[in-house]
C-alpha cells in the first residue's frame, strides 16, 4: 500500500513553517545556543556522534542552513521543538547563538511536529516510533486513527508498530538500537511469553537469523506448544521419561518400535542444544 505524505498535521498547526525548507522573513530570530533546552517531547534518544561531528564540521564552513524550532519556556529560557540535531552540531561547532523560529505551541504540538519531522528525515527507529506513538495515546488521549492522521501514516501502520511495546523491554532494547529490525521484532511478538521473546531474539542475532528464518523458529516453536497442549496418554514409559527429562532439562520422548525404538530428545536453541551434550557427556 502507498505511504501517504507526512505532515498534514503539521502543515495544519504550524501552516508557515515547513520542516523541509528554511523559513525566511521576520520569523527567525538569533537565539543564544546556551539558553536552549532539548525538546522533553524528542522521541528520538540516541544520537549518533559521528553524525553530529559530520553536521558541526559542515556547520563550521557554510553555517546553519535551515533554523530551528523552539518555543518559550520562562525565565529566557527556550525548549527545543525541532532541530536538535543542527543545535548539538552547533553547541560542538563553536557557535555562541542560533537561527531560531520561536512559535507558542501546546505540549501535543510540541510532540507531534518533533514525530513529523523525524519520520520525514526517517530518524527514528521503529521502537523510538512505537513509543511516541504509545505517549501521544496516554498523555493527549488520541486514538490510533486519530495519530494516523496527524503523521499521515495508514491507522494499520500504526497500529503495527504500536504493538511493538508489547515486546519484552529487553527485545525492545535490541530493536532500539539496531540489533533487531521491525521485522523481526513483528515475528517475535508471536512467541507468547515474554522468556520465550527474549530467548528467540537471543537465536536471531546470535544466528544471524533471517526474518524468513526467525518465522520457521517461531511457527516450529508454537506448533509444538500446541501439541503439547493435548492430554497426554500415560504410556508405560512415562516415568522413564520423566526422569531422563528433569536430569537433560528439555523434552524426552520415548518411541518404541517392534522389539527396539528410539529415545527423542528435543532442544530450542544451539545454547540448549550444547548444555544436553554437556550432560550426557559429563
């Protein structure tokens, strides 16, 4: 489906500032670097330092192109709206003052043109996305159609990566800086319990498993949860079974078969896997 354009929203509440294009005229003002703050609405938290150091070196031989977004906070004080990035760059490039656009905005138009502008720039990662989606909900009471339409994304987009919050905050972690991408995280939210997330996304990276890869990981392990969901018949080997089970810590079956047969024993990762040889062999 085709992404719809971004920014309609922001268009709206701020119809004389695009966050694509310098504003020109009376607007922009010269604001001193020192006496900004960042913006508590940023969704995005991390911010590379080779990029910033790339930004000031730029800043350094041409300026900054395009001014920032700050609004008043008291006391002379300024809070970031947009542009922290030019504004860090700026703090490290030397500069004592900024070209700033200074606007009166709400604490939800603070948030929502920081969200717009980083999904144009595609700055934030899909966790970064998930919760500024999850504060606009709690803190402005919006509703998933409702954010769909102020950043311009379709209402089952957003929802997707809402659900993204779901996710153990360890896998969360890894999908926040980068060790695990949105579609892998969607694969692994999949896997019921929360030790079961964390121990699949622990497969994936240690395996460098594919999201395709990561699907047959996650539909072999459901699959047999549901089996093992159905009653069991008591064989005469049960007990055997069990106490080869509690002494290898994984699944045991025992299949008999004529006058022989064969003993299964299951294991879920390469980790298990190592520790079930480790016992037989000890």
């Amino acid at each position: 489906m085709e992404k719809k354009a971004l920014g309609k929203g922001l268009d709206a509440l701020l119809p004389s500032v695009s966050v694509n294009k310098p504003v020109e005229g009376g607007d922009v003002q010269y604001v001193r670097i020192n006496d900004i703050v960042p913006n508590q609405y940023q969704p995005r938290h991390t911010f590379a330092p080779e990029e910033i150091a790339e930004l000031a070196a730029s800043i350094q031989e041409t300026g900054v192109l395009q001014p920032i977004l700050v609004r008043r906070k008291g006391d002379g004080i300024y809070e970031l709206i947009s542009g922290e990035r030019r504004w860090r760059a700026s703090k490290e490039a030397g500069l004592q003052t900024i070209r700033a656009v200074i606007r009166n905005c709400s604490d939800q138009e603070a948030l929502l043109i920081a969200v717009v502008e980083n999904l144009q720039r595609e700055d934030l990662n899909p966790m970064e996305m998930a919760k500024a989606y999850v504060r606009m909900m709690k803190e402005f009471g919006l509703t998933h159609d409702a954010i769909a339409q102020k950043v311009g994304r379709d209402r089952s987009s957003v929802a997707n990566v809402i659900r993204l919050t779901q996710l153990h905050p360890v896998v969360q972690g890894l999908v926040e800086n980068g060790t695990l991408s949105a579609g892998h995280a969607k694969v692994i939210l999949g896997v019921g319990s929360p030790e079961g997330q964390v121990r699949i996304a622990e497969m994936v990276v240690a395996r460098h498993l594919s999201v395709r890869e990561t699907e047959k990981v996650v539909g072999s392990l459901e699959a047999g949860k549901k089996r093992q969901k159905k009653p069991a018949t008591p064989t005469p080997w049960a007990d055997l079974e069990a106490t080869l089970q509690k002494r290898l810590g994984t699944k045991i079956a025992i299949q008999p078969r004529g006058k022989g047969g064969k003993i299964v024993i299951h294991y879920f990762s390469a980790e298990e896997l190592d520790g079930i040889v480790d016992t037989i062999l000890a």
